[in-house]
C-alpha cells in the first residue's frame, strides 16, 4: 500500500518540480543533512528504548485532544465576550 502511495505522489508530484527549477544542492550539505538524520534516528531509538512508542502514541493523543478542547473554549469565551447581549466579562 505504501509503494502504490508512493508511486501515486511521485506521478503528481514529478510534473510540479519539473516546472520549478531547484538549485543544485551543495554535496556538504547534503552530507551534513544526511549526519543530522542519523543522529536523530539514533536520538529517537534511545528514547524508544526508555520510554515506547506504543506508550508515547496514546498519552501524546490525550495531550492534543486536551489542547484543542481548551483552545476551542478559549475561542468560545472569545467569541461570547465579543457579544454584548450576553453580559459575559
């Protein structure tokens, strides 16, 4: 499934970059960019090693439905104070 996806990005993508001409890219930087990927990758396999994925997944999406829950009543409260009717300060 994931070959066919990306297959199907590189046949609509392709055409896009061939319009826009990117410069030649340094071979340094890339080097550094690729050193940069892998010190990352060993970074997240020692912090996987502590501390799952399995257990970091859930607790990060309790985390993101707890911010978006509160900064919608923000923008709620926002919103109402905005309204004269209702009196809210």
């Amino acid at each position: 499934m994931a070959n066919l996806i990306s297959k199907f990005f590189g046949w609509v993508l392709t055409p896009i970059l061939n319009v826009i001409n990117f410069p030649v890219v340094p071979a340094e930087l890339v080097a550094v960019i690729d050193k940069l990927f892998e010190i990352l990758g060993n970074a997240m396999s020692v912090f996987n090693f502590f501390c799952p994925l399995s257990a970091v997944a859930p607790a990060l999406a309790v985390f993101l439905v707890i911010y978006a829950a509160y900064h919608a009543y923000l923008i709620t409260l926002w919103v109402l104070k905005k309204i004269p009717v209702f009196g809210i300060e």
